[in-house]
C-alpha cells in the first residue's frame, strides 16, 4: 500500500515537472517580457523531468505495478526523449521542430491522465 502511494506521488510529481518545465518556457519568452534565454528550461527539462521520470519507473516497479501500467510509463519516457529531440531539429526541419509545444500537450495529457489512473487504482 505504500509504495502504491508512493508511485501516485511520482506521478503527479511528474506531471507537476511538466507544468513546470511549460512555465519556464514562458518565463524565457521575449515577448512575454523575458530574456529570450531558454536554459533554465532545457536543464529542468534534461534533469529534473528525466529524474521524476527515473523515480516513477523506479516506484511503478517496486509497487509491482501491472505490465499495461508501466507501458504507459514507457510511453511516457517515449514522449520524454522525443520532446528532447525536437529542438535540435529546428535547423533541418523546422516544421517537425514546432511540434515542440504540441508534444507537451500529449506528455502533459498522458502524465494527468496516468496520475489520475494511478488514484484510482489506489481506491480499488
């Protein structure tokens, strides 16, 4: 039971990681006022989502989730490494590299909704 608890932390704490990492973007962005300096978003993005990733894999685990449950987690990682492979496309392919925010929407989703998913599981 705790570490089913544990495990719905470390998914709302990812999901919280998402939420952040979309406000960093906007704090950075020149017409909202900022700096136009995105680093504090590419090193939350690279660490501390990558990180609360790492620990929700770690609990799901540990609480011997089932297998379809820690798919959604793979997909989750999935949408992570993508989401960390579209700005370096921005040279090349410009169009794939804006699906930058539309694949946050997604990674966000899925996190809320795998989150919610995992309270659920928690009552049943």
């Amino acid at each position: 039971m705790v570490l089913r608890r544990l495990h719905q932390m470390a998914a709302l704490v990812f999901a919280a990681t998402i939420v952040i990492q979309v406000f960093l973007a906007g704090v950075a962005l020149a017409n909202l006022g900022g700096s136009g300096d995105f680093s504090a978003h590419r090193e939350f993005g690279y660490t501390a989502v990558g990180l609360a990733w790492l620990v929700l894999l770690l609990t799901g685990l540990a609480a011997r989730r089932p297998r379809a449950e820690l798919g959604f987690a793979l997909l989750l990682l999935v949408l992570y490494i993508v989401q960390t492979a579209l700005p370096n496309l921005r040279s090349s392919a410009p169009l794939v590299a804006a699906l930058h925010p539309v694949n946050a929407l997604f990674l966000f989703g899925l996190a809320a909704w795998y989150a919610r998913r995992t309270g659920q599981m928690q009552t049943a």
